[in-house]
C-alpha cells in the first residue's frame, strides 16, 4: 500500500520548525531527509527512521518495523503528533546518521 501526500504533508508540517528537511518519492513512498542526511521515511502511511543510537535511546520503547519485504528494520515513530518530541529526535539522530553517498 502506497502512502498518501496527505500523510506526507502531515509529518512535514509537524517538522517545519527544522531547517532543511526534504524528501523524496520512491515506488510510492517517500524518503525523508534531514540536512542532506536519510533520516528514515513514510511507508505505508507510518514514519519509520533508523535505527541508530540516538534514535534507540531517544525511543527506547519503540518497536522495529519492516518497511517493506526484504528491506532491514527501523523504529516507528508512534509520537508523530507531538511537534516537539519529532523535532528533538531528528536533532538526536543527525550526528549518528551517515553521509548520504554521492551518486
């Protein structure tokens, strides 16, 4: 099941107090990223991020979800309506995030 835009125009509102988050569409769902960094994405209307560090102990609760067959697992983000608590996630995980690779 693809994800919606409004999902997607949902989650990037409750991250507009962040500066340089973008995305990109992918077979129908979307990969978000945060100061040029994957940070996680929408699948199946659910915000996923990965599993590093900072997430985990940001999270220490959340439970791992495949975003699709085959792909390795991330955290839910289940606090999607709570602005503060995703913006200071994505603040936590930047520095464990890997340089995106230039194609």
């Amino acid at each position: 099941m693809a994800s919606s835009e409004d999902y997607l125009r949902f989650v990037l509102e409750q991250l507009s107090d962040l500066a340089e988050i973008t995305y990109r569409p992918m077979m129908g769902e979307y990969i978000i990223y945060y100061r040029g960094k994957i940070i996680g994405g929408i699948y199946d209307n659910r915000l996923l991020v990965k599993p590093v560090k900072a997430a985990i102990d940001y999270i220490p609760e959340a439970v791992y979800e495949l975003p699709y067959e085959g792909a390795k697992k991330m955290l839910l983000v289940r606090e999607i309506e709570n602005k503060d608590f995703l913006t200071g996630l994505f603040k936590a995980m930047y520095d464990d995030l890997p340089v995106s690779k230039k194609k």
